[in-house]
C-alpha cells in the first residue's frame, strides 16, 4: 500500500479504525522509496492475522520501519537482500513467540537473548488503546520514534547534495515524460 493510506483521514481512516478494532492488523512495515522500477514513492507493508485473536497478541500491533534496511542495486533503485528479508523475518517471529533457531548476525546482534524487545527506530509493539491515541495511524515511525540525522562534514553534505540534486534530475526528466503522455492522450482525446 501506499504510505499515504497509514495515516489518510476521511473514510480511510474509518476503514482503518474498523480495521484496527477488529483485532486483525498484526504487523505494519513501512518501507523506503525506490523497490520498485515504475514507482519511486516509499510503501507500507500490511499483515493481517485473524488467528491471533484470543492470543497474547490479539490486542497489540507490531510496527517495523524497515526504510533504512535496503541494499543499493544503482542510483534510483533499492531491494532487500536475503539476510535482510531473514532479519525482519526473524523480528515478527520473535514478536509473535515462534520457536526457531536464530542463524542472522543482524538479529543476534539486536535480539542477543533470543527475545523479542521494542528498538528505538526499527521495531515496537503498541497495545490498540496506543494506535487509538494516535488517532488510528498505522505509521511506523509513530511508534518506534524518528532517527535524528547526525550532522554532517562538509564532505557528506556534498555527497548528500549530489545524490539528492541526481534524484531530482531524474525525477524532473520522469515528470516531463508523464507530462507529454498526459498531453499527448488529451490531445488524441479532443480530436476524436
């Protein structure tokens, strides 16, 4: 899904809260822009579990933000390896107490005991009472709280700054293209 509908108003968030109070949203996993090759917009990844109801977890919602897990594949696109998708894997199996041999350094380096705790940043369990303060959002970063940016040297900012302005560059040249099509099919509309 799209990020938008974590948080949208109006009849999306009545559907959300229907959602939500029916106890069947499990896990949220919101993840950065660029996994796709048509679409650069970050998504949000929504499990349902209708089985967890009358369990330890029927009444909490596990939040994951995922957007800084990624591997680089080129300038304008991004995937997750497999010891990354074993590792947010692993996370919701600890979370909902499942059995299973630990193998992934990154989660022994964040779970050391084998259990599952919240990680400021990556991972939080919210009971529902917190979800409905926050008005019913499904944002990840709503529970697990938001990474402050470390200052940078002028040498990064530079690396930053290139990176961003090659971003918009291709943004820019993606929007005209979209915007010749979008003329282009009006044109051929008018005429007929």
């Amino acid at each position: 899904m799209a990020n938008s509908a974590m948080d949208a108003r109006y009849s999306e968030a009545e559907i959300r809260k229907k959602l939500i109070e029916s106890k069947v949203v499990d896990v949220m996993i919101s993840v950065g822009p660029n996994f796709f090759y048509t679409v650069t917009l970050p998504c949000s990844l929504w499990f349902f579990d209708k089985w967890k109801i009358g369990t330890k977890r029927e009444n909490k919602i596990l939040f994951i933000d995922a957007k800084d897990i990624y591997h680089q594949i080129d300038r304008a696109h991004r995937e997750f390896t497999p010891e990354q998708i074993e590792f947010i894997s692993d996370i919701v199996r600890l979370y909902r107490w499942e059995n299973f041999e630990i193998k992934n350094e990154l989660t022994k380096k964040h779970f050391p005991d084998g259990k599952y705790q919240d990680i400021p940043w990556l991972c939080k369990v919210a009971d529902l009472e917190e979800v409905a303060e926050n008005g019913y959002s499904l944002n990840p970063w709503r529970y697990v709280g938001v990474k402050q940016e470390e200052e940078l040297s002028e040498e990064d900012f530079k690396d930053k700054l290139k990176a961003l302005t090659m971003e918009f560059e291709e943004l820019t040249k993606e929007a005209h293209t979209l915007e010749e099509r979008i003329l282009r099919n009006v044109g051929e509309m008018v005429k007929e």
